[in-house]
C-alpha cells in the first residue's frame, strides 16, 4: 500500500492519542501538514558531488530527505527495515511535528486497526464509538446471519381421475343349453364328470376354454 494513504488512514488514531476529546480537529491538523510533503518511491537514489562533474557518487543509499524542499525519497517498500526507521522519524519529527517514540509510530502504521484500538483500550483509554465505527465493521445480526429456508416446491396434483380397466364383458357359455346340460358342465368343471360324446363339438370347445390348466 502506498505510504501516504497509510498514514492518512492512521491519522485518527494519532491524533486520538494527542489529544483524546479535541482528535478530529487535531487530524486535520495533521492532514494540512500531510499536504505540504511529497513523499517520492523511486526505482534509484544517486548522490553526486559536485552536482557537476561529479567526482563522488554514491548510489546505495535507500532514503534521502530535503527538509527545506519538503521531499522524502525512498526506494522499495516503505516497510523495508532500512527504509522505515528514517521514514517514520520524519513523518512525526519533521512532517507532524510529533516527538513519540518511534516504535509507536511504526505500531500505529503496520499493526491492523482492530489491534490499534484493542492496545489502547488495554492501557484504560476509552476509544469513542465514532472512530470504532469507521474501522470496525458491524456483525451481521442473528436474524441476517440465518440460513434462508428452501423455498418448498408443492407437486401438482393431477385431479384426473385414472380410469379403471373395465372388465372384458364374457358370454354367457350356457346361454344355448339346456339346465340338465348346464349342470352336467358344471360337474365336468369341477371334475365329477369327464367330458363324453353326448356333448356336440361347439359345446365341448366351450366347456374346454372354462377348465382350469
């Protein structure tokens, strides 16, 4: 993250410490002085001298600062051990004008929020709900936070009504014969009686068809 926009996020808290009722107009304070600097990543710092026709250059070094131009140079991140101990000194020295030691200004610009807040309420400082709020965001409630309930689906019913199969209407096969006949059959049927000749071809083959196999 680039180092301006993390010192502009970090503000609060450090004007919060400086003066714990009067902070948001302390950050703009400090905001205003943000301004005046230019803090420059550059990719090489060569130093020269003279400034023509250089004898001496010397390119390994890793931050330079012009106080009276306002202008910090450094190269890399501005995490870098041997960049953010001179950074950070001329942030709170030379920038803001704050005389804090410099393990509690690299503290508010590398540890997270929720940390910055929880350290200062453990040294017994109340942090107001206002800067809680802007760094903090909101737990979703119970009822947020429940598990929708899938939507359920009713089946169509099909008020059609299923046909019953009809039963196969079947002849009457002793509808041309006799009552003596008839019961001569049913005993055939039934097995007391086998089928003979007194029967003519048709009524056998009737008979036939009413025999369990």
């Amino acid at each position: 993250m680039d180092f301006i926009k993390r010192v502009n996020e970090r503000l609060l808290f450090l004007a919060f410490d400086s003066d714990s009722e009067n902070y948001l107009e302390i950050e703009k304070v400090f905001k205003e002085k943000i301004d005046q600097w230019k803090i420059y990543k550059c990719s090489k710092i060569s130093l020269k001298y003279p400034e023509t026709e250089s004898k001496i250059i010397k390119e390994d070094s890793k931050t330079f600062e012009i106080i009276n131009e306002k202008a910090f140079y450094y190269i890399g991140s501005w995490s870098d051990p041997r960049v953010n101990p001179v950074l950070v000194d001329c942030l709170s020295k030379n920038i803001l004008g704050l005389y804090k030691q410099r393990a509690f200004i690299q503290d508010m610009l590398l540890n997270e929020p929720i940390a910055i807040i929880e350290d200062f309420e453990n040294k017994g400082r109340a942090v107001p709900e206002q800067i809680k709020q802007k760094f903090i965001k909101p737990q979703p409630t119970q009822q947020e936070t429940k598990t929708p309930e899938p939507t359920q689906t009713e089946a169509t019913t099909d008020n059609t009504e299923t046909e019953e199969p009809k039963e196969e209407k079947f002849e009457n096969p002793f509808k041309d014969i006799s009552p003596d006949d008839e019961t001569f059959i049913r005993g055939i049927i039934k097995g007391d009686f086998e089928l003979n000749e007194k029967l003519d071809a048709n009524t056998t083959a009737k008979i036939k068809t009413l025999i369990p196999r």
